[in-house]
C-alpha cells in the first residue's frame, strides 16, 4: 500500500529533476521530486557548475589583482591569498543556491523527498532512506520522470581516491594548493578546474587523448585556447594517454604512452584529476525490472516527447543521449512537462550553446566548421578580432575573436563561437538567432550600443559579406 499519490513524481533535483518539478507544478500537476541529497540542484549546484565557478571567479579576480590592475596604475600591495577563505565563499554560494530551490519548492507546492528512489512497477517507486537506517516508503503515481544525471567517468589505472588521484568533486575541495596537478582529460572541466589550481601557483600539465583540446568545439577555437592556456601556463601534451598512477612517498608517479604508440613515460606529480567526461547515473533505478531500455553505455532511449518505451516513464538530461549541460537538462525537463500537459514542449538542439568557463572564456553554439565542410555544406565564415574592438581594449581583454557561420546560399546562421571576454553571455545573441533563424545581414543591420563587447558580433555578421567597418 503506498504512502501517497502523484500526477508526477520527478527521480533527481539536479537542473533537469527541479525544472521540471516547478513547472509540472505551475501546470497543476501534483508533484513530488526525490533526490538521495539532502540538499537540492543536483551535481550541477553541489559539486559542479556552481562551485566550479565561484573558484573561477575568485581566482580570476586575484590574477587582475596581481598581475592587470597595474595597467590601470592601482598599485596593490601586500596580496595574499586565503584558500579556507575562498573555499568558505565557495560554499556559502551553493548553500544559499540550494536554499533558493527549497524554497522555490515551497512556493509551488512541490514536495522534496530526501531518499533513494527504485521503480518497482508501474507508477510505483520505492524510496530507501539514504543511511539505510529508517522504513523505505512506496509512492504512487501516474508519470514518472527519471532526472538522475550523471557521474564522472572512470579512467582504468587511475583509480579515484579523492586524496591523491581526483574527481571534479574532490577538486573542488582541495585545502591545500599542489605543487604539480596532472589533468586527465582537456575538456570543459578539466581547463576550468585546472585553471582554478594553476592560477593559485600549482604547475598544471593537461594531457588529453585525442590530438587538440577542446576537441567538440571548433578546430580555430581549440587552437586559439590552447595557445593563450599556454601562455598562462598550461603545459598541454595532446594525442597521449594516462595509463596509470602509483603513490610513491608524498607524491603520485602517472603513466603517460603516446596514443600512436610508443615509449612510456612518468610524470611525478601531487595530484591528478581525472576529467575524461562523464556517464549517466541511470543504475538502481530498476529500470531492467519495468522494462525501460537503456543502450550500452547505460542512457535510457526516449522518443520526442520524452518518454521511454514503457508508457508513463519518462528520461531527461544526462541520462539521455545529448550533450550533458545542465541547461540543456532544464530546456528538455520543461518540454517534458508541458508536453504531458497536452502543451507543445519545444527543445532546440541546435541552438544549445556550449561554454568554457576559463579567462578568457570560450563559446559555441550550433555547427562547427569542420562539421560543416565534412557534409559538403557550402558556407561563408565572418571574423572579427576583440582586438579590434574599443570596450575589450578598454577592458585590456583584447585576445580572441567571433566567428560565425552562415548558409553560403540562405545566409542562415549554422554556427558561432567565440573565444574572448564574457563570451558565455555573449553567445546569447548568436543563440537567439539560430532559433529564430536569423541570417547573418539580421545580426548586421541590428543596431548595437557602442561601445560594448557585442558590436565583435555585428563586425563578425558584417565580415560574412566581407563589410566589416573597424578592421
């Protein structure tokens, strides 16, 4: 016999889980939403975007202390930096986050179950205490929506301890500065944490197995990022692999053989932090039990609207195929809802944009150019420089460009990226455009204020055409 019933009962709390719930709840859907944390937002708020970026923004603030705000003739003296400290801000932001999403719980009528969720037959799921200690209790309900994203990757012979050979998680909480981090992996996590550690004083060597970093973004913005990583300095040794690790008194000996093959080499290091991507977290769910199917590496298949072969059960986010971003977990946890409200849910692949959050920034939205020529698709590219621009001048943050993509024939945008400062706001535009299909000319003729970072992408939209005005 079940303790209550739902319309929906949403399994995660992470961006995905806690979107849904709200908006299942403002479409007059009874709602309860299970996580195993007590505290909601999932990854992404605990021990991911969130903290990730209250680093970043801390250390960045103390490279313009240290090393820019002499150019605007401040002089700073006696610097020091205070990790505790900065650790403490870290986890006062996601705290005061994680409240926020109670809250906003609280205001919808969205119950929060601290738990661990099983399905154990249609429309029913069984919620374990998380320490095991206390009576499970049996939910009912009509729909149900797996929200349970995902977890880091593992790497064999670099078994994570968190101590000595790291996950994100346990990156984001060093108390104490390495003298030398090893970084598996040169993706977004990888260079943003890396970039944390390298910034407070470790040595920083990112290896990554394929030949560039950043090897899903486009090929001008792998290599402009590589080389302005480099000259803050990133050591980077592309087209290798890590292929184990041992203790060897106070410090970590890794393993590294070129992907061609090769010798082997070592590498002594404090720490190493593996960010080779992460895997959906779909297992004890008792999906094999109810019949949802999963593919080999543990994402459940799903149709248009959301659901799985087994009616009433629904997958979004990073247990799904798709890129693994937290908004892109939100847009598709929304049209989830609405379309089961008889609405019409709506996610743009397409106009998903993708951002690393390093100094500078790097941003992509749409088709990359290499995409792009390996379908034959005949299209113009415009550029524009940062360096050209008067407010990153003004900003002393003139590295980087935008670039973008359109239709050879239509003009439609396909693409855009740009490497430079606040390029994660930036690509906001260019988003925008892609859904509305917007054509390069629009971007053009669309009056922007001068002087601000924006008017690189009206001078990139002009350079489509080749009348780009300030370069």
């Amino acid at each position: 016999m079940s303790d209550q019933r739902y319309d929906l009962i949403v399994i995660g709390a992470g961006p995905g889980g806690y979107a849904a719930a709200i908006r299942a709840a403002q479409l007059g859907f009874s709602v309860a939403c299970i996580d195993k944390r007590a505290t909601w937002g999932g990854t992404c708020l605990n021990v991911g975007c969130i903290p990730s970026k209250a680093l970043l923004e801390s250390t960045e603030r103390l490279v313009e202390a240290r090393d820019h705000l002499g150019d605007h003739g401040i002089g700073v003296e006696g610097l020091s930096v205070d990790l505790p400290a900065m650790q403490a801000r870290k986890d006062k932001v996601v705290g005061d986050l994680t409240k926020g999403i109670a809250f906003l719980f609280r205001k919808n009528g969205v119950d929060g179950i601290t738990g661990r969720a099983r399905i154990v037959g249609p429309g029913r799921i069984q919620v374990d205490p998380v320490d095991g200690t206390g009576e499970a209790r049996v939910l009912e309900c009509d729909r149900i929506l797996i929200a349970t994203g995902s977890e880091p990757a593992a790497l064999e012979g670099l078994p994570i301890d968190e101590t000595s050979i790291l996950s994100s998680t346990g990156a984001l909480s060093l108390q104490i500065v390495p003298g030398h981090l090893v970084v598996v992996g040169g993706g977004y996590i990888g260079l943003e944490l890396g970039s944390v550690w390298q910034r407070l004083g470790a040595k920083v060597t990112v290896v990554e197995y394929l030949d560039r970093i950043l090897p899903a973004m486009d090929g001008e913005v792998s290599a402009q990022m590589a080389r302005l990583l480099e000259r803050q300095g990133m050591a980077f040794r592309t087209a290798t692999r890590a292929v184990g690790a041992e203790r060897r008194g106070d410090s970590l000996r890794v393993a590294l053989e070129p992907v061609e093959g090769g010798d082997c080499e070592t590498v002594d290091c404090d720490a190493a932090l593996v960010a080779v991507g992460r895997r959906p977290f779909t297992e004890g769910l008792g999906l094999e039990q109810v019949g949802v199917e999963r593919d080999n590496r543990g994402f459940v298949a799903v149709d248009r609207r959301f659901e799985t072969d087994v009616k009433g059960i629904f997958a979004v986010g990073d247990a799904i195929p798709g890129p693994m971003l937290a908004h892109k977990a939100e847009e598709e946890g929304i049209a989830a809802v609405e379309t089961m409200a008889g609405q019409a849910g709506h996610v743009n692949y397409d106009s998903i944009p993708g951002v690393v959050y390093t100094a500078p920034e790097a941003a992509s939205v749409g088709r990359t150019e290499e995409e792009l020529n390996e379908e034959g698709r005949p299209v113009k590219v415009g550029r524009f420089p940062f360096s050209a621009n008067a407010r990153a001048r003004g900003k002393g943050a003139g590295d980087g460009f935008v670039k973008i993509l359109a239709d050879a024939d239509t003009d439609a945008v396909l693409g855009a990226h740009i490497v430079g400062p606040e390029a994660g706001t930036m690509i906001a535009e260019l988003a925008l455009a892609i859904e509305f299909g917007a054509s390069s000319e629009d971007i053009a003729r669309t009056c922007h204020a001068h002087p601000t970072l924006n008017e690189a992408v009206k001078e990139a939209a002009l350079a489509v055409e080749g009348r780009q005005i300030h370069l």
